[in-house]
C-alpha cells in the first residue's frame, strides 16, 4: 500500500478523495473493481478523459482517467504497458467501458494492476463521462472545502492559544479537543513534555512512546517533514480513512525541538487531522522559541547574580539569601561549590551549552534546591553541603559523555557555613578542577582538601614568586628549550619519587646503574649536593610540584 500522498518538496497534505470513496458515488453504482484493490487508498484530485493514443503526454499526478479505449482499438498489445507507464506518472486509477472498442482487458494488463496497486475499474455502459466528472468533481471540491475549513478553524483557535500565553499543555488540550484524540508533546529525547486526551488512550500513548520512542515516518521521498503511519500502529487501510498514531516534527530556528505526537484507538487520524497537527507543531515551535528566549534572559540573570555572589559583589549575605531565594535557591544553609571547567579539547561552544543543560539536570534530580549556572568556560553549582558531589559529577559526566570527545574537570570546596564564605569556596573549587587535571588528566575529580601539598601552592596568589622560587631551586632544568636538561629533570623526579634508591629508579628509568650513578653527578653540579641535604631535596620536591601545576 502506498504511504499517505504528499508533495514530495513541502510535505503538504494532498487534499482530495480516495479511489474507494470515488466509486461509492451515485453514478458509479454499477462500477465494478477489476484490478488492484490494495491502491483504493490513491488520492484523486482531478479527472481527465482519454481521447489521443499519446495521453501519457497529457497526464498528470492524483488523476482518474476514464476512457471507452476509443484511441487503442487498432493497438490493443498497447494496454499491457499503459498500466506501468500510469502508473509511474502518479495517476489515481483508470476507468474503463468495454464492449464498444475494446472488447476485454488482458490478462497481463490486470496482473501488472493487482501487482502495482493501481486501480482498474470497469465503467456501466449507461453512465456518461460528464456525469461522472461533474459528481466527482463536486465531491473532490466540496470535501476540499470542508478541510480548508476546519484547518481555518483549528487554525483560529491555535492561534488563540499562543497569543493567550499559553504554552505545550494548551496546545496539546486544543489539538485534543478538535481532533478527539490523545496528543503528546515529545522532546528530542523521547520526554514527554505535555499531554492532552482521554486517560485510557493518554496512557496508551505514553506506552508507545517509552517503547519506541515518538512515532516516525518510514523512510522515502513521500514521507516529507510531517508524519505518517507510527511505528507501532498499523498503516492506514486501504480506503484511506485513516490511522492509530500520527507524528509531526517541531521545527524552530532551523532545530528539532521534538514531535506531536497522536493516537486513536480507532484509527480515525486521517490526512486532513495530520494538517492540523502541522499546524499544532507550528504553534508548538512558536511556544518554544518564546520558551527558549524567556530561559535565555533568565539564565542570564542567574550567572549574572551567581557570578556576582562568587565573586563578593552581591551584597550583604541577607540580600544574597533574600535574591537567591526568588530563583528557589538555598543559599542560607551549609553548602558546597563545585566547578566543572572544560578540558581544553572539542568545539568548546556547543559542549559549554551541552555542559551547562547536563550540570543543571543533575543538579534538580539531587538537590532542586541547589544553585547553577553557565559562565564563559565553566559551571558553577552550590549544593547542600550533604550531598555528594561525586555523584553529582558522575551523574552530569554520563549524560555529556555523548558528545565525545568534549571532557570536563570537577573541583569540589570545602563545606561554606554562609554566603559571605562562598567567594573563598569557589576559588576552592576552581583551584581543585584545574589542579585536579594537572595531577590526573582531562575528565578528573578533585577535592580541595585531597590536593595535598598542591593544595598549599594554590594558596599562594603571587604566581610571580612561585615562578621565580622553581627558576632560582632548579636553574637551568627549570625549562623545557633543552632537550638533555629536560631528560634530567624527569631523573630527579624519580629519584626524588623513590627516596634516592639510585637501584629503584634505574629499574623505573631503564638505566644502567652506571648511567644513573652518572647522571647524580651532573645533577649535583646543578643544583648542589641535593643527596646529603634534606633541605634542598625539599625545595627541589616544591619546585618540581610547581612546575606540575604549570599555567593554574
């Protein structure tokens, strides 16, 4: 059977009656099917009459050709292959009469019909060609303006529905209503954002959906961007009256925000209440831009007043708890913060958005009390000081990690007893994120109190003295530019690493011991007999942990 007719350009609906509803016309009582019964689905939209040998050239799509076979009487073979040739060129079906010039039909002609799905019907010889095209017309032209109708009304009252405020569960209550189905508003994920409908059948929806995911279109240049038969629905049957499930995209600013999707256990939704929910996912997607730019300012507002609040701008910690508490955070009680800064890797604006959209989902499963917000190359979140932030960050890694090979570094505070202590919270936490990818990689988990002695280095805000400490400690191999004094520098940060077990560390290094034994000399020159004295071993450790924690 062939899928719902659709231009094959736009998408839109092709508005007509189908082959079978043709025949149940009154001049066509006596009309008998001859051939090709699964195609009584086609849609015809005009008539034409047969009249010159060549009509392919006349021939147009969703047409009915009637004809006496008057123009192939001297070339009957011909009929075998006006079948295909109608058929490729989209035509409806062909009307026949018999007897006068062509005395029956081959058996080739009606096999390739059944075969192709392409309507063969023989025509009473009582009926005139005129009287069939004026009642078809007429029905073809009148049902055209039933539907220009009720897709005016639908469209008055969708319209009304935007311009009234309101939102996905409006939308989803009107289409219900004039449609008598059950409609969801579906996500790009699957989420079921808004439904409308009878519960029994609402519920049935949801199943569908949590099966399948939101119905689809099968794959073919017909399917357009409007819906078809769902996946998990029977096709429409073949007299076109309709079918279970129906799906429509949400299309906005050239993105994919979801579908409408709606079901009838009666398989009423035909291709006229596929029109309407076209122009309910139009509505939809007006909904959601005008959504997406109210979150855009609001989420705007948020970083501004957080930024402001981490950085000891907001005000008295009175007037940070009374604002905070407007956008249903908790900022009075104990809390932590936690950083998640990118790793340097990836199209950093798309993965900060993803990021952002990540960090806030977990953060409403495990505390919806808790405070976040995007700023330029991280987020930032202050939860319950209870709660645990490993979790949380496992949690937004999971849901990020589909968008490889984008990664990010989480650096956890210490617990903060009020907003005043926040400012010095959040420098923990940003000191913990980078420190931690230093120490561990992309993608790494750190606390400020396990950063250790790192976490002694990050407190000194001089980086200038901290450069010039490794500079005047290390001498020369406190840079990269020669190779050899590089290669030393890894020999006493294992040697260092192995408390001078000059055999240890040539094992690790694979030396010979000689080798080693030669290379200590060389370092000695360097930096001074660091062997014999303890005090210089420590600074060298200090020197080359801050070489570690290079560009923090």
């Amino acid at each position: 059977m062939k899928p719902p007719v659709r231009l094959a350009s736009t998408g839109t609906i092709i508005h007509g009656v189908s082959v079978g509803e043709v025949l149940g016309v009154s001049t066509l009582a006596g009309a008998k099917l001859i051939a090709g019964e699964s195609g009584l689905g086609r849609i015809v939209q005009r008539l034409n009459v047969m009249e010159v040998p060549d009509v392919l050239a006349w021939v147009k799509p969703h047409e009915l050709l009637l004809t006496t076979g008057y123009p192939l009487r001297n070339t009957p073979q011909s009929l075998g292959r006006l079948v295909a040739d109608l058929d490729e060129r989209g035509l409806a079906a062909l009307a026949i009469k018999l007897g006068r010039y062509v005395d029956e039909l081959p058996a080739e002609m009606v096999e390739q019909a059944d075969r192709l799905g392409f309507p063969l019907i023989l025509l009473p010889n009582d009926v005139g060609f005129d009287d069939i095209l004026n009642q078809v017309l007429t029905d073809i032209l009148n049902r055209q303006a039933g539907v220009l109708a009720r897709a005016e009304e639908a469209h008055r009252a969708l319209v009304h529905v935007v311009l009234a405020g309101g939102g996905l569960n409006e939308v989803t209550a009107e289409v219900a209503q004039l449609l008598d189905v059950a409609v969801a508003a579906v996500d790009g994920s699957g989420r079921v954002l808004a439904t409308a409908g009878a519960p029994d059948q609402v519920a049935a929806l949801r199943v569908s959906i949590a099966r399948e995911g939101p119905p689809v279109l099968p794959p073919g240049p017909a399917a357009g961007p409007a819906a078809g038969p769902a996946r998990s629905g029977p096709p429409a049957a073949a007299s076109g009256r309709g079918r279970p499930f129906a799906s429509v995209p949400v299309l906005a600013g050239g993105h994919h925000h979801g579908r409408i999707v709606a079901y009838s256990p009666s398989s009423a939704i035909g291709d006229s209440d596929v029109g309407i929910l076209e122009r309910a996912a139009t509505v939809a997607a007006l909904v959601i831009t005008r959504q997406d730019a109210v979150n855009a300012v609001e989420s705007k507002y948020r970083a501004d007043f957080l930024r402001d609040v981490l950085t000891g701008r907001a005000g008295t910690p009175e007037r940070v708890t009374a604002r905070a508490r407007a956008f249903g955070w908790d900022l009075a009680r104990p809390v932590t913060v936690v950083v998640a800064e990118l790793d340097p890797d990836g199209d950093e604006r798309s993965a900060q958005d993803r990021l952002v959209s990540c960090w806030t989902a977990a953060i409403r499963r495990h505390d919806p009390r808790g405070a976040v917000a995007g700023f330029s190359h991280e987020v930032v979140a202050v939860i319950d000081a209870g709660a645990d932030a490993s979790r949380v960050a496992r949690d937004a890694a999971a849901a990020f990690a589909d968008l490889p090979p984008a990664t990010f570094s989480t650096g956890t505070s210490r617990p903060s007893t009020g907003a005043d202590t926040l400012p010095e919270a959040y420098s923990q936490a940003l000191k913990a994120a980078r420190v931690g990818r230093q120490l561990h990689g992309p993608g790494a988990v750190a606390h400020f109190d396990q950063l250790g002695v790192y976490r002694l280095l990050s407190l000194v805000n001089d980086t200038g003295e901290l450069h010039a400490f490794v500079r005047e400690t290390l001498g020369p191999l406190a840079s990269d530019d020669d190779a050899e004094n590089a290669d030393l520098r890894r020999t006493l940060q294992a040697l260092l690493e192995t408390n001078l077990n000059v055999a240890e560390t040539a094992r690790r290094l694979h030396f010979h011991y000689n080798t080693l034994r030669y290379r200590i000399g060389k370092l000695e020159r360097i930096l001074g007999n660091f062997t014999g004295d303890p005090h210089l071993r420590l600074n060298l450790t200090l020197a080359l942990h801050v070489l570690r924690m290079r560009g923090i």
